[in-house]
C-alpha cells in the first residue's frame, strides 16, 4: 500500500512516517456509478495526498483483478458460452420463421380489414335504404292527407253536383258574428273562410312534397275546386257590392279571402265588370 505523499523538501524519520494513516483503498462502487466519467473520477482524488504513481498502481492491480475476474466467470460458464455461439448461428432460420409468421398475421388483417369495409358498406346502403323507406313513408302519409282533404273540399263545395252546397254539421256549429249578419245572402263569410282555409293548407302539402304523379294527376281537381270557390267569391262580392253601404264592411272580407287565394286579378276583373253592368 501507498504512503502519504510530502512535498516538502525537510527529510522525516521513518518513524514518523510509519505512525500517518494510509489512504483508503478505491471502492469498487465508486465504478459501477451508471454515469461513470474517468476525469471526474479522477478529479474527485485530488485530496487522497497520494502520489500519481501508487494511484497508477493501485488502478493497474485493480484492472487487472478484474480481468482475471472475467477470465474466471468465462471459464465458469464455458459451456453456455458455447451453447450460446451455436444458437446465433441458427438465429438466421428462427428470424425466418418469425418473419413468415408476421407475413401470415399481416394477410390475415388484410382480409379482416377488407371484410370490415365490406360490412360498413352494407350497413351504410341499409341505413340509406331505411332513410328512403321512411322518406317514402312520410309521402304516402302526406298524400294520403292531400287526398282526405281534397276530398273533403270537394264535399263541402259539392263540385260533383254542380256547386250547390250542402250544409254540414260543423258549418252550422261554428258560424260566427259575421253569419249573424247575414241577409239574403247565398253563403256566410265564415263558411268561405273555412273553404279558403282548406285549400291553402291543401296547396301546403302539395308545396311540401315536391313533384309527385299523383299531384300531377289531382290537376285537374284542383283546377276544378279553385274555379268553384272564385265563382262563389264571385257571388258574394256582387251581392255585398249591390247591398252599398252595409255591404262594404263584407265587401273587404271578401276580398281579404281572394288575397288569401292569390287571386287578386281574380277579385279586380269582378269589380271591373259589376262597373261596366
């Protein structure tokens, strides 16, 4: 083992060099630090107060305990040592094999992804299909309204029999002040109301669906009922013109229904020929 290291140039005893410490011997945790760094390591001696030369030799003597530590442990496990060297040179038909099977996973995700695809594209066109079912749904139930109600229209007009109306329940039911005013004349305000109502939420629906054939084909019904109703606003708007001043007030409920209709040239050229009679 080393001694302290004096640098001064006064010769001790040996005596009074044999009675100072000795420095520690290196701790061999001190290199299994996971960030071992030889120059810090080294740094880190500076206060040993041993010479470079016992370090350098306490560091050969510690170099080489270790290889023969190593020589030992290869020695030990020679064996496996070999085992090991005949299994790398095998490795290159495993790593084969390995690959082979990644290639079959690899097709087989393949196909179940495509598969995947194949199923949302099925559900996607039934969900479509369902859409439309209902949209198709929704129509028939609308048409089936727009019949019902032009029906009923047509009831109330009697356009099959000529115009002549007949008078239902409700119409009796439901008339209003305006009714009460009534004086010799044909139809009640009230009832016209009702009418022009029902054909405006008829032409609603039709508005609604869009381009059908039956609409096209219901044309000619519809045609038929707006040619009667006019003719009996046409009607009433002559007799409340021809009753003067107690018929003005029925006058513009008359022709707020024509407005009702889109038919205000309808309700001008009436007015236009009460003048010219």
């Amino acid at each position: 083992m080393s001694r302290f290291y004096f640098d001064s140039g006064d010769a001790s005893s040996d005596d009074d060099v044999d009675t100072l410490p000795y420095p520690a011997p290196l701790q061999r945790s001190d290199f299994l630090a996971p960030h071992f760094e030889p120059s810090e390591y080294l740094s880190s001696l500076r206060n040993r107060h041993q010479t470079l030369e016992d370090l350098r030799s306490e560091l050969r003597a510690r170099s080489q305990l270790l290889s023969k530590e190593l020589l030992d442990l290869v020695n030990a496990n020679y064996t496996d040592f070999l085992s090991l060297g005949q299994s790398l040179k095998s490795g290159d038909e495993r790593i084969e094999e390995v690959r082979v099977g990644l290639l079959g996973f690899r097709k087989e995700v393949e196909s179940l992804r495509a598969k995947v695809v194949e199923r949302e594209g099925e559900v996607a066109k039934c969900v479509d299909q369902r859409v439309e079912v209902r949209r198709k749904i929704a129509v028939g139930r609308a048409l089936v309204d727009y019949d019902e109600r032009l029906k009923l229209l047509e009831e109330r007009l009697m356009v099959a029999t000529g115009g002549k109306h007949a008078v239902d329940d409700s119409d009796e039911s439901e008339d209003d002040e305006d009714d009460e005013e009534e004086g010799g004349y044909s139809l009640g305000i009230a009832r016209l109301r009702k009418h022009v109502l029902q054909y405006r939420l008829i032409l609603q629906i039709e508005k609604e669906i869009g381009e059908h054939p039956f609409l096209a084909a219901q044309a000619p019904r519809i045609m038929k009922v707006r040619n009667t109703m006019l003719l009996d606003l046409s009607t009433e708007l002559q007799q409340a013109k021809a009753a003067g001043e107690p018929g003005k007030g029925r006058v513009v409920k008359i022709l707020g229904l024509y407005a009702d209709m889109d038919a205000n040239a309808e309700a001008v050229k009436v007015i236009k020929e009460m003048k010219k009679s």
